[in-house]
C-alpha cells in the first residue's frame, strides 16, 4: 500500500502546483468544480484516494487535460 499513498501525494502535489499556476485559491477551484474545498484539501495533502470521473473534473475546470493531472515522477 506505499505505493498507493505515494501515488496520492505526487498526484495531490500536481493538482496544487496546477492550481497555483492559475493563481486559484483552494477556494476557487472548489467553487468552479462544485467540490468541497476539504475534499480537495485532503485530495492535494494525499489523504484522499480520488476517482477518475473528479479527475476529469478538475482537468476540465483547470483547461488541462487529465493526463496533465498524472505528469509527476
């Protein structure tokens, strides 16, 4: 299961440098993606195991494309 929580904190560290690149608060990309700022909190500490389909969410409310979400080492 390491693996697992390493995959959660690199993916939760991408979606965070994405969104600052925006200059978008939590906040903000909560209120654009209809999603609970904690949950997104949770999702960029990896704490959050998230699903395909709020992937692709916030690939769309971000402009990027999903892949863009999975881009880390």
């Amino acid at each position: 299961m390491e693996i697992v929580k390493d995959v959660q904190k690199k993916f939760g560290q991408r979606l965070a440098e994405l969104r600052k690149e925006k200059g978008w608060s939590q906040e903000k990309l909560s209120l654009e993606s209809e999603m609970a700022r904690s949950y997104l909190g949770g999702v960029e500490r990896g704490k959050r195991n998230i699903s395909l389909i709020n992937i692709c969410k916030l690939a769309e409310t971000l402009g990027v494309k999903p892949a863009d979400l999975m881009q880390f080492d």
